[in-house]
C-alpha cells in the first residue's frame, strides 16, 4: 500500500505538521527525507531497511559517499543532499549559540558540541571562548590526535584566550570511541588548563567529553 493510500495520522509528512518532528520515528525521518521509496517498498519500508542495513541512523548520517551512496534507494544527489541538510543544523546551532544569550547552564551547549564534534572520526580539543557575560565570542578547534594532557598545550589556550579578550572558556574534546566516561588524562588536563588560565583571570566553566549519548559535563561531576 503506498503512503498516500494510509490515514492521514499515520502519514510522515502530515503527522510531523501535526505533532512536530520529535513525534515521527527514525525511519519516518529518514523516509521525509528520502521523498520515495523503490519498487515494491515504500518510502518508509525504504527507510527501516537502510537504517538496520547502516546499522542505526547515526552510522547512516555519518557514513562516507561511497558507503552511502552503495545502497540501492541512495546515489549521490542523496549523499550531497543529506550533507547539506547536516551542515545546516551545524550553522543553526552556531547561529543559536552567536545571538548575544549567555550561556546559564551545561545544556546551552550540549547540542551544539555534539554536531561538531560527535561525528568526527578523529580527537578533537576545542574550547568556547565567552565575554564576561558568558556569551559566545567564538567556537575554535585547538588540537587534533590523541588528545591528553601532554598533546594539549596550556600555552596556546591562553593565548588563544587572550587574543580574543575572553573571560571565561567552555573546553571539549571527543572521543571517537564512544565512550564518554572522563579518563585520568582527561582530569589532569583540564586541571592545567585551569590553572594556566587561572593565571591571566581566565574561568574554566565547564569541560565536555562527546562520544555516545549525552555528553559528559565535569562541572556536573563536580570535577571543576
């Protein structure tokens, strides 16, 4: 039975207008997304079989243009299209995060981070420099590889800090793995660049481990 010949409440496109996107499935996402199914299944059917072929909606999404565009219902209009459309809600977070609000709280950014940092398949140690008021001055990838507390240089922090007269810093890193448990390295890490930007009256506000799931905040574990 095509989509169009089911009741309206059950439709992916009527019941996202009616009930809002959090209400639709993955693979009624995905199937909004895809427009049209392939013979003999429809958009949804279409959907549910890619998302247990990748493996989940996150390996989908972040699958590279070969892998993606392997799979029959897929090609490379839909790769470019699906990039597009991921690149998007980065900038909108961006955007969200550049208004001049202040951050008051560990899930201003929670979001934000995971779009920018969750995905990569590389470790990343990045920081959100904020005024006095803790609004956001600007979001900088520092370094890149193994990050622990002998790749990461308080030096370049502070200066970096500096540069852009910030008063308070957010840091972040990731973790490919998926594993969003702090390590040992981790806590000293953030315990020198504490104390780095300590000296020049910088705060440390927070420090977040990405992975799966919800990020880490150490300021909710009490570790700053």
């Amino acid at each position: 039975m095509a989509i169009s010949d089911w009741p309206a409440a059950e439709r992916p496109r009527e019941k996202l207008i009616e009930r809002g996107a959090s209400a639709l499935s993955d693979a009624e996402l995905l199937a909004i997304f895809l427009r049209t199914g392939v013979r003999g299944r429809t958009a949804v059917d279409l959907a549910r079989h890619l998302l247990t072929a990748f493996g989940g909606l996150r390996p989908l999404l972040e699958a590279d243009a070969e892998t993606f565009a392997g799979h029959h219902g897929l090609g490379p209009a839909k790769y470019v299209q699906l990039q597009a459309v991921l690149e998007m809600g980065r900038r909108h977070l961006q955007a969200q995060l550049a208004r001049g609000e202040p951050l008051t709280g560990p899930e201003d950014t929670r979001q934000y981070l995971i779009a920018r940092l969750r995905h990569l398949p590389h470790e990343i140690f990045a920081c959100l420099f904020l005024d006095n008021r803790h609004q956001v001055i600007g979001f900088e990838e520092l370094f890149r590889g193994t990050i622990d507390a002998a790749s990461v240089y308080p030096r370049e922090v502070v200066s970096r800090a500096l540069r852009l007269n910030a008063a308070a810093v957010i840091l972040a890193h990731n973790h490919p793995s998926g594993v969003t448990e702090p390590s040992m390295a981790d806590e000293r890490m953030t315990e020198r660049l504490r104390d780095a930007l300590a000296t020049v009256d910088i705060r440390v506000l927070d420090h977040f481990v990405v992975g799966e799931g919800r990020p880490v905040s150490f300021a909710e574990r009490g570790l700053i």
